[in-house]
C-alpha cells in the first residue's frame, strides 16, 4: 500500500484535481452539515470512518433525533452510548460487539434482512438515506477513490444520499472491481493516514480443528466457497490444503484465503460466475490480508445484491457454503442471530448463500457449529429453540449440519430421521437429555 499518495504529496494534474481540491476540509466543518433527524449510512466493517464518526460524536450535544444506519463496523461506536441516546437513535442491520449492549437494552434497533437485499431498501427508497459517510482510498490518476475494503451495501446508499462526506484514508487499500467512486461524487473530503482496523483470528481450538476436519471432507476438488463470519470458517480453512482447484465466491474473505491461494490450492479455474477471480463484497482480517487485496486484480469486489444474489450465487458449479450457528434444533432450525432473548448477530449473507449453494449443480450448504458452548455447559443441538430464539435458516433450506462428533445429512429426511441424525452429533453428555425431550413431540 505504500504507492498511494494525498493531495499534498501528488504530481498529478487532472481536471477532477481542481474539484477536489476545494472538497478538501477538517473533520468538523466535514460533519458541520449533518442536521438533526437525517439519515445517516456509515460504511460498513473495516472501513467504517472511525475519525468522522468521532468528530460526529463531538456535535452530540446539538444534534437530536440523528437517525445511524449501519452493518457491523468494526472500531468503537460512541454514537450507541447511553449519554447520546437522544442525539443519534443506531439501526442496525448486523449486530457487532460495539452495539450489542445498545441493542439489548433497547436503546439501538435491529433490523433483520438477508445481505443480498440491503442495497435495495436503499435505492426503493424504503429506508431514505440522507447522508453517507466513507472511507476510501485516495484518487488514483483519473480521479477515482476506492471504496477499499467493504464494497456491499455502501454504494446504493451512496447513490441515494443528498451528502457524501469522505475520509480519504492513505492507508485504505485500492481494491478492484465495482469497487470506485469518483471525487465529484463526494461533496467534503477529509484526508487522514491512519491503519485499517484489523481482525486478528484466533487459533482455531481442538474442537474447532475436528469440526473444520469434518467440514473439509465434504468439499470436493472444483468446490467454489463460501466462508462465513466465525470461528469455524477459519478452521476450515486450516483443514483444505490437501484440496484442488477451488475457487472463492463469498461475500467476505478472511486472512486463511490468502495461505490458501499461495499454496495453489485456490486458483478459481473451475468456476462458472467470475472465472479465475476471488468474488467479494468485503474483506476482514489483518494487514497481511488488506495488503494482498491492495490493487490485486485477483480480487474482485462487488455489490452485496450481486454476489449474495441466490440466483448468482447457485450459477456457480460445486458452490459450497459454510455457515455458522448459534443452536440447531433436532428438526434442522438454525438459529444464528439469537441467543434465546439475546439479540447476538445478524442474517448476512447465510441463507442468500444457503440457497443459492442448495441451487447449484453438485452444491453443498452446510451449516457448521460445535456441539456445545459455555465451555460444554450447553448443548448447541437442542430439542428445542430456547424461547426468544429465532430462525435465520429454515429446516427447509437446512441441508448439511457438521459438528466435532460428524456431519447430519437431513435434505429429505422426516422430522425423526432429522432428530436421530443430529443427536448423533450432539455431545455424548447431552444425548439422553435430548432424547428424553424429544418425546414431547407426536412425531418422534
Ligand atoms: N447458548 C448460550 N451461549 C451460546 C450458545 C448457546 N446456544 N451458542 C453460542 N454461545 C456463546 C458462545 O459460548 C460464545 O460466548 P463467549 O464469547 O462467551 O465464549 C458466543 O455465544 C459466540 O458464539 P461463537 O460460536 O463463538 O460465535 P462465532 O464468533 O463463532 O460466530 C455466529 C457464530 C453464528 C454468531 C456467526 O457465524 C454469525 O453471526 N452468523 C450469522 C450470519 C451468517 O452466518 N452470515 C454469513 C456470513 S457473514
């Protein structure tokens, strides 16, 4: 990342430059123009504008009624605090650790919907968009910014948005593909130079190791993947290197991908959408990733109601998505946003791609939790939903459930067949307790 250059340090002459150039402001007089009750959409994930939505904060005390809509970003989110409850009221659409306790307590919104369809609440107009905030890549010789390191949603709402305001963020990765906007389509410009934030992955535990184990040895050479967001997506990974000639169409990416594509074992020259490149809408991990993704025309990035497109996404042969879940019921329901009462997570892209894998020629959806949680206090397979829990993939769509003790086959099984197969991946503690409470129900 070490070519690009600010306004201050070009040589370059272009017409957009003169433009620009006036765009160019401080982070409060870049704020100064957002008004109470507008709407406001923050760029989403690693790129979420952490020195604009500070300076915003700072405005709290003048500001009522300032309406945040938002995917998960990472980095703080003061605007979610108790004390500015009255300034900003946060929609979330994917609830991270920074606006979980808001949302539990009532002061922040969830908003429940499949990724695919995020860009279009924006351009129907159903959710209104007043202002966007970005970070993005310093303009290129032709004056083009990069929306860097999360394409997804951002750009609908861009388009929609009466305001575009821009960090212009040195260290923002150039990424390729649908992934530009031009500096006469930002009306305030702020330049900075600080990193990426970053999402360092834990070293996948023994029991993570068997479920990726478990999980591997259902994708097959010419696989095209789908990763989700968790833990085990990243173990998986660990476990494919004996694979051949996989290819990558995910809405996210994380570090492993890239070990993958250095040792060959990733070259998407089996893929039928996007041949020969790595298909996204985001990407998530450390430097080491944002590096690889920095103008490499491998990647390349895309609109979430492109690339989670069901009807995209099953084009692609040998599709094979890998999702996690909270808790599995014995009928096949994933629950993957909630925790009984608590509202832990979002949709994404879980079932655009448990769909879209299921419609594919040879496709594979796979679904892929441990057996318990609270270090084994809990079994994650479950007769029951806990009450408050609720569904993200239905027992219908559900195909493949993988846990460390093996993998539940239940696509046009009955509803018994179904529980006998997921007890048999359920921990050895909780087996009778799941049987026994299975007998409540007449079908069993
Ligand atoms: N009962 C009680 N607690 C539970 C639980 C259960 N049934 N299941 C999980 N937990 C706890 C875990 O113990 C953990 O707590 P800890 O942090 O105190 O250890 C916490 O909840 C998170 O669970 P974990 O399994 O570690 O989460 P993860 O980071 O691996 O993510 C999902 C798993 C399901 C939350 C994540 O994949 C997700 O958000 N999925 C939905 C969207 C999706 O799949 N999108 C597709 C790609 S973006």
């Amino acid at each position: 990342m070490g070519d690009k250059i600010l306004l201050s340090e070009t040589k370059t002459r272009g017409s957009w430059l003169e433009d620009y150039q006036k765009k160019l402001t401080t982070l409060e007089s870049a704020v100064s123009h957002i008004k109470s009750r507008d709407s406001i959409y923050v760029h989403s994930n690693a790129a979420a504008p952490q020195l604009l939505l500070d300076a915003l904060v700072k405005r709290a005390p003048e500001l009522n009624g300032v309406k945040i809509y938002q995917l998960m970003t990472l980095g703080k989110a003061d605007y979610a605090l108790k004390e500015h409850a009255e300034s900003f009221q946060v929609n979330s659409f994917f609830i991270g650790s920074n606006v979980r306790e808001a949302v539990n307590a009532g002061r922040a919104n969830y908003i429940p919907v499949f990724l695919s369809e995020i860009p279009g609440l924006f351009l129907s107009g159903e959710i209104p968009i007043d202002v966007c905030l970005l970070q993005v890549s310093p303009p290129d010789a032709h004056g083009f910014c990069s929306y860097g390191v999360s394409v997804d949603c951002t750009i609908a709402a861009r388009k929609k948005a009466r305001l575009v305001i821009a960090e212009v963020n040195k260290q923002m990765p150039r990424t390729l593909g649908r992934a530009f906007v031009h500096v006469s389509r930002l009306d305030h410009v702020v330049e900075t130079d600080h990193p990426v934030p970053e999402l360092v992955p834990a070293q996948p535990s023994e029991i993570e190791k068997a479920i990726g184990s478990n999980v591997a040895s259902l994708v097959e050479d010419g696989a095209t993947l789908q990763l989700g967001i968790g833990a085990i997506p990243n173990a998986v990974l660990q476990n494919l290197m004996d694979k051949r000639n996989l290819g990558v169409h995910s809405e996210m990416l994380s570090d492993g991908i890239v070990d993958l594509i250095e040792a060959g074992v990733i070259t998407n020259d089996a893929k039928t959408v996007l041949p020969g490149k790595v298909a996204v809408t985001f990407v998530m991990g450390t430097k080491r990733l944002y590096d690889f993704v920095d103008n490499n025309p491998l990647v390349e990035f895309q609109t979430s109601d492109y690339i989670n497109d069901p009807f995209v996404i099953s084009q692609n042969y040998k599709m094979t998505a890998i999702n996690s879940a909270l808790q599995v019921d014995v009928t096949g329901q994933v629950a993957a946003d909630t925790i009984g009462n608590l509202l832990y997570s979002g949709f994404g892209g879980q079932v655009d791609f448990v769909r879209g894998a299921a419609h594919a020629k040879q496709g594979k959806a796979i679904i892929a939790l441990p057996s318990t949680a609270k270090g084994g206090k809990i079994s994650r397979i479950s007769a029951m939903l806990n009450t408050g829990s609720g569904v993200v993939t239905s027992r219908a769509d559900v195909h493949y459930v993988v846990t460390e003790y093996g993998v539940a086959q239940l696509y046009g099984k009955t509803l018994k067949e179904r529980a006998r197969a997921l007890t048999a991946i359920a921990h050895p503690d909780f087996k009778a307790e799941i049987e026994k409470q299975c007998s409540s129900y007449s079908w069993y």
